[in-house]
C-alpha cells in the first residue's frame, strides 16, 4: 500500500466522513456540551479498533483515541464545539435553523472530523504493512473559549508526543507558517455599596463607576503598549436599573499579542488600571481568569512537509454549482475582502492552488487559539485548506453556510489527505525528520517550559 493507497482509501471511504461532519453541523452544540460529536466520533473510533480514553481530566467531552505501539507517537488534534447565535441554513440567503441557536461558524464540524478521517486510514496502512508507532486522535473541546487544551496539557495528555498535527478550515489551501496570538479572558468584578440612586446617592459607592473608569483608564493604555496588540471588552453586568446605585458590576476582557510574556506584562498593568478605579470609587475588585492560551509556534520542518504531501493530495475541484453558491453568499457581505482568512494571498473565489510564503514564517497575525499550548509542548504542523469562499469570514452566518456545503466538505477531506499523508511519513521518519523538527523546537522555545495560564 503505497501512499497513492492511502489516498485511495480516502476517496472511497469520504462519504462516511461527509456524513459524520453534517451530523455534527446539524446538532451544533456549545463549549464543554459537545456530547453529541464527541459520541459520534468516539463510535467510529471505537468500530476501528481504537482503544479510546475518556474523560480527561474533568472534561467529560474529551477524549483520546490511540492506535498501535511503541515510538513514535503521532497526535491529530481535532475539535467539535460550536459558537452561539450562528445557526444558520446551509443557504446563500440568511436563514437560522434554529432561532438564537449555536452554528458551526468556525467550522468544527470539519475540522475534527478531517482528524478522526485521517488517523483511521493511517491505521488501516499500519496493518497492511505492520507499521510501527502510535497514532493518536485528540477530541478536544472547547476551542471556542480558548480552554479545552490547556486543561487537557495540564492533565499531561501530550506529553511524549513526537510530534503533533492540526489544521483550520479557511478560504485557502496555505501552511500556517505564521503564530496566532497569545491572549487572556478575564473578568473583572466590582463590588460596591448599593442606595437609592436619587435620595441617597452619597450613601452608594458605584460598581459600575468602578467599571467605566478601569475602561477609561485602559483604552489610555492602548498607546503604550506593542504595535498589534488587541483590547476588547464588554460590561456583562452593569446595574439592575438607573435609580438603584449598582452594588455589582462585571466586565470582560480580551488581551491579546505576540507572545505570552508580552500578554503577561499588559495584564500586569491592566491589574493596576482596576485596582486604581476601585481606589478612586471606594469599590472593591476581583479578576477571575477564564483562559490564557501560548501564541502558537510554527514549525518549519512539519510544514514544509505538510505543504509537499497537501500538494501530493492533488487539488480541489469545485463545480459550477458551487462557484455560483459562493459568488451569490458573498455578495450578501457589505465590507469585501480579498485576501485569505489569515491574511495570506489567494487567487480566485475559491482558490484551488497551494500558498506557502515563507516570508510570513513566526509573523504574529490577528486571533488566538489553545493549540497555542500544545506547540510549546511538542512540535507542531499546521495547514488551512479551502472550505469557503473569499471574502467569508469566521464567525460569520455565511461561513456557518459554508461549512455545511460540499465546499467546506471537499476542503475536509483535502486536509484528511494531507495529515494522513503527513503522519505516515512521520510514522516512517522520512529523512530523519522527527529529529529535525525536535532540535527546531528546542530553538524557538531556547529552553522556556511550559506553565499553563489558568
């Protein structure tokens, strides 16, 4: 069984994966929810002959499927969570499925199921030819709130790994060459002394007054802080009503930028910005971290492979239909768009060629992700593949419609190709390239352990 094999045995086995992945976008289901894909998956697994560990740790929607023994150990990271108020037909034309329900806008759907796919075909190679190693298929949770994985690290589930592999449904088959970027979620609550807002207001002392000024004080922060730096807020909680003094008031933070210790510092002094606007009101305030994902840490020597076998994999083909259904949803987008999802290069509305700009390598571009901390635990590749049109973004009802069409499914099983193409030349260690990725890791990370951030 060649790898032209293993190819093969996708093709004639994709419908199986197409119908696990339109399961899944049908029953969209929330972080640490996901019951649903985490069955689905674990079953198909199971019947495979995996041997399948869950829960981990306390998450009861994680799991490990493994396969085979001894060295090298091989992970596929996958992920099954969706995000609220995405519901969305599979239609060119805004229409919820459900109302005010969670959709797959950021394509989950696919991109677990691209891993289950993928690590049962190298098994059925592991068979036909008494392979040795490991593989091994991460069911990880909660991507969207940036968690799953960094409880998973804690529990020390990746730890051993010779190498890991992932991927990301765009809008462009490209190697993710460039790091995401490290980011806290922290609330700040207030808490004040409540009165009547118009009889006794000197008697109060405002939780949301506390709030407004940490904000006024932040967003000064914004000028002396690194270029690229994100700060998003919102008041999740801001009174009961105007004429009650509010005794309670909550806010929500994002801090994102390029790396971990940046992140660490601009916490630091947005700790201070509280701390000062609860001296100022006579309040009091406490943070409460909910997650605190590494930037991630690109790779070379996996990505350079993971392009060569996307190549190998052989290039997408999109009917007419599909280029109508694309050109029709993203008219319906008023602020176009011509670059890919990670800001990369493409050609086309559904760009069929593959981009590996090896001058984005280690540049920190916009959003975050927990497959941050699993690269600092073992080295990592990481591609993105076709599974919407330009112009499209995440997080979007169209991309919701996308990931449900056989444009997001044609991208799926493209990534399937390429990490099972991927794993099985690590599994062989072509050209000693377990080694070479090793010795690259232990360069950018220059000897930095790992802490988790929550």
């Amino acid at each position: 069984m060649s790898k032209s094999n293993l190819l093969q045995w996708i093709e004639e086995n994709k419908d199986t994966f197409t119908d696990m992945a339109q399961k899944i976008w049908d029953n969209p289901q929330l972080a640490y929810e996901e019951d649903y894909a985490a069955n689905v998956q674990m079953t198909a697994l199971k019947e495979a002959g995996f041997h399948i560990q869950t829960p981990v740790g306390d998450l009861n929607t994680a799991f490990i499927a493994e396969y085979g023994s001894g060295r090298p150990i091989i992970g596929l990271l996958g992920e099954f969570d969706a995000l609220p108020g995405l519901s969305q037909q599979a239609s060119y034309v805004k229409e919820e499925a459900v109302p005010d329900g969670p959709g797959h806008g950021c394509g989950h759907n696919l991109l677990g199921t691209a891993g289950v796919e993928a690590v049962i075909a190298v098994k059925e190679k592991m068979d036909q030819e008494g392979l040795m190693g490991t593989i091994r298929y991460y069911g990880c949770p909660a991507e969207e709130v940036l968690s799953g994985k960094t409880h998973m690290v804690k529990a020390g589930v990746f730890d051993g790994l010779d190498s890991a592999l992932t991927w990301h449904p765009g809008n462009s088959n490209t190697v993710m060459n460039m790091s995401m970027q490290a980011m806290v979620s922290v609330k700040f609550h207030f808490k004040g002394i409540t009165a009547h807002a118009a009889a006794a207001p000197h008697a109060g002392r405002s939780a949301l007054d506390g709030v407004e000024l940490m904000n006024v004080g932040t967003n000064y922060l914004r000028e002396h802080v690194q270029d690229g730096t994100r700060i998003h807020y919102v008041i999740t909680n801001g009174g009961m009503a105007p004429n009650i003094v509010p005794e309670e008031a909550s806010v929500w933070y994002f801090l994102r930028a390029a790396s971990k210790d940046q992140v660490d510092d601009i916490f630091r002094r947005v700790k201070n910005i509280a701390k000062g606007a609860a001296l100022m009101t006579e309040t009091e305030v406490e943070s409460e971290i909910l997650a605190f994902p590494y930037d991630t840490l690109p790779n070379d020597s996996l990505n350079e492979l993971m392009y060569s076998n996307m190549e190998e994999s052989g290039s997408l083909v999109f009917t007419e239909d599909e280029q109508s259904f694309a050109e029709q949803l993203v008219e319906t987008i008023k602020t176009k768009n011509t670059t890919g999802t990670f800001g990369n290069q493409v050609d086309g509305l559904l760009p069929k060629n593959f981009f590996y700009d090896k001058q984005l390598a280690g540049k920190s571009i916009q959003g975050s992700t927990d497959v941050g901390d699993v690269s600092w635990i073992t080295p990592m590749g990481m591609i993105s593949t076709t599974c919407a049109p330009v112009g499209v973004q995440l997080h979007s009802w169209q991309a919701t419609a996308s990931f449900g069409t056989s444009i997001g499914y044609k991208g799926m099983h493209l990534a399937a190709k390429t990490m099972a193409l991927t794993a099985y030349d690590l599994l062989l260690n072509k050209n000693n390239v377990l080694e070479t990725a090793a010795e690259e890791f232990n360069e950018r990370t220059r000897g930095k352990k790992y802490k988790a951030g929550i």
